[in-house]
C-alpha cells in the first residue's frame, strides 16, 4: 500500500491538501520535521500516513487527553489501530493498551508528555521498534509560545534514549518566528525540513465589535444562529456562569465548561456539545485544545484574549471541515484590565514583559483600522499587504474618510506636555478637563491642553488614544501600568507635516457564509441517521462523517457504492460500514421527491 492508497481508502480523501505530500514524503525519507499549518489544513494525515507506512510503532507526544481521544477513535473507525495511553484509562483498560503495544498491534501511540518518563514507556521504546516520534502542539515547548509547558522540555531527552534516534516530525499551527527557533532549539530538530503553509484560513470571516451592550449584541448575534454549533469564550470563570445562565434563560442550548467545575461535569459537559446534544459552548480558554468537532461555524470571544496566539487558536477552532465560518470578538476597555490581572496572577518566577507585548499587540489589532486578515499574517511573519479581502469586517463594509489631525495633535500635545510619564486615562482626565487630586497634585489644570477636549466624550478620546497606539503614533511603555510616549510618526503629526485621516464606519451586509446550496431536507435526514450510527459507536457524530461530506451527499444524491466512494470523506472502511443505510436514506428521499 502506498501513500496515496491510504489516503483514498483510509481517510476517503482523493488528493493532498498544499504541503502533505511534501511533509509526508520528508518523514518517509527519515528526515526531521517542522511544519507549521493552520487548524483545518490537515496536519494529523501528514504523519499519520506515513505511521500506517513504516515499520514499527509510531509515537504521537499530545498535551491534552481529549485531543488523543478524538484522534484514536477518528483512526480507529477509519480502520487504522490506535491506542493511547493517559491518566483516564482505568488499571484494566492501562494493562490491556499495554499487552497490545507489547503484541505489535499498535501503530500509532498517542502518549502526554508527562508520562514519558514511566518505566513501562522506556522499556517499549528500548525494546520495540521506534520508526518515529511525533511532537503535536509543539509551541508548547516555547516559553514565548502561548501555552508553554515544563513537560514538554523533557521531550527531547526521552528522544534521545532510543537508539537508534528516530525521525523527529513537530507540528504546530501558531508560532512566530521566535517560537519556532525555540521548536528547534529544545527539540534538537537535525537540519529539519521545514515547511510553514502559511496562517491563512481562508474559509473564516474575522469581525470586531464595540457593542455598548454586550449581553444584548451577543443575544442579537445568537439568534440568527439559533441551529448553528459554536464556541464562546470568556475570559473568566464568573462570566462564562453569567453568560452561560443568560443563554439558557433565552432558550439556547448552551453548557458551560471552566477549571471550576468538577472533573464529571466538565466530561459530561464537553460530551454533550461534541455530541450535539447541545448547540453552544460558553468557556474558558481551559476549553478547545485538541477538540476535533469540524461543525463549529461561529466562535465568539466575549472578552478580548491575552494574546494573538491565543486568539486564532480558539478561532480556528470554527470551519474545521472547510466551510464558511465566523471569528467575532467583542472588545471593551475592560477586557484590558482583565487581562492585566490574568498576566499578574500568573507565576511570579517567569518574566511577564513578553506578555504585555503580546496584550500589547492584542489590543492594536481590536484597534486597527487595517485588513484583520492581514494583521494576523503579518504578526505571523507573513509579510503582505491586503487592499480588501472582502473577509473581514475591516474590509467589508465601506467608510468615509474623516480627517483628525487636529484631534490627534491635541493628544500628542497633552502627552508631550505631561512629560510622557503617565497611563491614557490620566491624559484622557487632563484633556476633558477633569478636577481630581492627582491632576491638581502635578499641576496639570495648569498646562495649555488641560480641558481642550472638554467637548468629547471620553469614550472618543480613548479610540482616537487607541488608534494612535494602534499605528504607532504612540508607544505604550511599561507592563502592568504602561505609560504614553511620543514616537518619530507623533513629531511629523505635531510639525503639521503629517495628516492623520481614519474611516468611519458604514455597515453593510456579510457576504453569504454559505459555500453551496445543499438539500437541506436531506441533510436533516442524514444527519439523525450519523446520530443513531453514533451512538450504537459511541462516538461524536462527525467521527462518522462530517457536516461538510453530509452536505456533499445533499447536492450529488449518490445511490450507489461507487459514487459514494467518490464522496469527500468517505473512505472503504466507511462505506463498508456505514454506506449502505445512507445509500437507502438518499434514494428513499429522492423517490419522495419525485
């Protein structure tokens, strides 16, 4: 059997996605590995192809249990034999994965790192046949990755005790250019073969939004998506209650998921929207890692992330089977100083100053006026420019052209004037003329700006404050109470050499979400005919097959096993299991319609 064979009747997919076969073909020439592809571009087939290939059993380093979950009950109904070893398998369950990693009926392991120092593990690596080690998630080694774990620094150690070392292959979908020499660095990657498929998930629509009210915009935005899967997620545990309670009182089928909640009722809680047993999931960052589910269509931060990483991470989260899908963000001031406060309780041993950059950067793109798409790849590394990419709310909706340079030169004045020693609210005070102790304490009712914005609100000053930072008109220095300076662009504002002109926002309708228009009565018949297969499995219904190769069925009606076969995610394992009951499905509904 060979690559493309497995593909087909593994994995029912008929050609590689940009970068597989480039990847797959390094790892079978025993090369090391770095690839960077976004959530959605098929990471996992890169080196699970290649597993089914070699000789030996493959091991698979992941973070989180349910991501091994997801991945071993995906490759086993693909016909594939998979195990995995971690901290939810009972004593029974432990020795019986053993006794078959011992047999060799094993080809993939899927292993957490914390556990690759028990003895069991050595001895299988000593003994057995090792043909390669796959590092997942691999940012995590990376202290300026956004989810740096101590673990994953004894990663390279175990590698080095099988002998002979075998290929090292690390996937990741998020690492700036540090990130990735650190992927290097303390994996001890040999002269990888390095290959980056670029950030750009082109089937995602970025939008943000200032709502005044946020609990109303976010009920106005869940109504138009009453049948719809998706993920939102708080920035704290209290807030995902509060949310989560507004929901249901709303009649939406939420749960909730956060580090509070006890070890059953977070499994319960994640099943039932894995499941669709429930439609949405109001959470914490706590939530997502691994999860698989390919149906999420929109993903809501009700709160602003600590950071950029963080953020597309969570987002990618939505239009995993390649469909059109929604990232909406919902900033507030607040969700600035809630944020501090994380990074503050965090541990005092590691230096937060990368952090605050990293907020830094989160707040400018809430702030720009640019493409979001092209920030993002930008921050990335990926430096393009974008006139519109019609995916965006930046670039979707048209603007006037208002011109504030007077404004801007009143702020740059102000902060010049007060000796560039202070936060922007202080500023935000001294320009609308407030009377507090403070401003009286320096002086500040004294200078030539205190009260020359009087007229706006305060609100205004803080985003015109914001866009200036946002453009570098302005630096933020400091971490926990960063203060306003002047930069090179602020003097050229200053002199009058230097217009400053921003767009106003007019909105306008979003381009249709959907791809192709599908039978969509067919697919409500197929979908409760994947949810029977699921249970009588026990498995989440896209295991079976996902909303994208459904809808496939409900616009080329296949009545056939060869047709079928033709069917995007369907491959002979499959179709051998399940073709047959949505073959009848599909023609019963076709003679009805007739």
């Amino acid at each position: 059997m060979d690559k493309k064979t497995i593909l087909r009747e593994k994995f029912g997919y008929t050609a590689f996605r940009p970068g597989q076969e480039e990847t797959i073909d390094a790892i079978l020439a025993g090369t090391d590995v770095l690839a960077v592809m976004p959530t959605g571009a098929g990471k996992s087939l890169c080196y699970q192809i290649p597993a089914l290939l070699l000789d030996g059993m493959t091991i698979v380093i992941s973070p989180l249990i349910s991501l091994m979950k997801d991945q071993v009950s995906a490759l086993r109904e693909a016909g594939c034999p998979a195990a995995f070893l971690n901290s939810s398998l009972t004593t029974r369950e432990y020795a019986q994965t053993m006794d078959a990693i011992q047999s060799g009926q094993v080809k993939l392991l899927y292993i957490a790192p914390e556990r690759l120092q028990r003895n069991e593990v050595s001895e299988f690596a000593a003994n057995g046949t090792i043909p390669l080690v796959v590092v997942d998630e691999a940012h995590c080694v990376s202290q300026w990755g956004h989810d740096f774990r101590t673990s994953y620094l004894q990663i390279a150690n175990f590698i080095r005790s099988i002998d002979p070392r075998p290929p090292v292959a690390a996937f990741t979908a998020t690492a700036t250019v540090k990130v990735r020499d650190d992927i290097r660095k303390f994996l001890a990657l040999r002269a990888p073969f390095a290959i980056n498929t670029g950030f750009d998930r082109p089937n995602l629509y970025f939008e943000i939004q200032k709502p005044k009210d946020k609990k109303t915009a976010l009920l106005e935005c869940l109504e138009r998506r009453r049948e719809a899967s998706g993920i939102i997620y708080c920035a704290t545990r209290k807030t995902v209650e509060e949310t989560c309670q507004l929901l249901l009182r709303h009649g939406f089928s939420a749960t909730r998921y956060h580090a509070g909640l006890d070890d059953d009722e977070r499994r319960e809680n994640q099943d039932d929207f894995i499941y669709d047993r429930k439609t949405v999931m109001v959470a914490t960052n706590a939530f997502g890692m691994g999860i698989d589910k390919s149906n999420v269509s929109y993903v809501i931060h009700y709160n602003m992330p600590k950071n950029i990483e963080s953020y597309y991470q969570e987002a990618g989260r939505a239009g995993k089977d390649g469909d059109k899908a929604e990232c909406m963000l919902f900033f507030s001031s607040s969700d600035i100083i809630t944020n501090k406060f994380l990074i503050e309780q965090g541990d005092s041993n590691i230096d937060k100053s990368g952090d605050y950059k990293k907020l830094n950067d989160m707040i400018n793109y809430c702030n720009t006026e640019k493409c979001l798409r092209e920030y993002i790849l930008n921050y990335f590394g990926e430096k393009i420019k974008i006139q519109n990419c019609e995916s965006c709310s930046n670039c979707n909706n048209e603007f006037e052209m208002n011109d504030i340079t007077v404004e801007a030169q009143k702020v740059l004045s102000c902060v010049k004037r007060m000796d560039e020693r202070f936060g922007s609210n202080l500023v935000v005070d001294v320009l609308k003329g407030g009377n507090t102790a403070k401003i009286r304490q320096f002086g500040f009712n004294n200078i030539s700006t205190y009260g020359i914005m009087k007229e706006y609100s305060k609100d205004s000053i803080k985003q015109i404050i914001s866009y200036l930072i946002a453009e570098r008109y302005l630096n933020l220095q400091g971490d926990e109470y960063p203060i306003l300076t002047l930069t090179n662009k602020s003097h050229l504002v200053l002199k009058g050499e230097q217009q400053i002109k921003v767009r106003m926002e007019i909105k306008k309708e979003k381009a249709n979400t959907v791809s192709e228009q599908f039978d969509a009565v067919l697919f409500e018949i197929l979908r409760e005919t994947r949810r029977e297969f699921a249970v009588q499995e026990n498995v989440p219904p896209y295991i079976v097959f996902g909303d994208n190769t459904l809808k496939q069925m409900c616009i080329y009606y296949p009545n056939t096993l060869e047709k079928m076969l033709e069917i995007s995610g369907v491959g002979k394992n499959k179709l051998e299991k399940y073709g047959a009951k949505f073959i009848e499905e599909i023609q019963k509904h076709m003679e009805r319609k007739v």
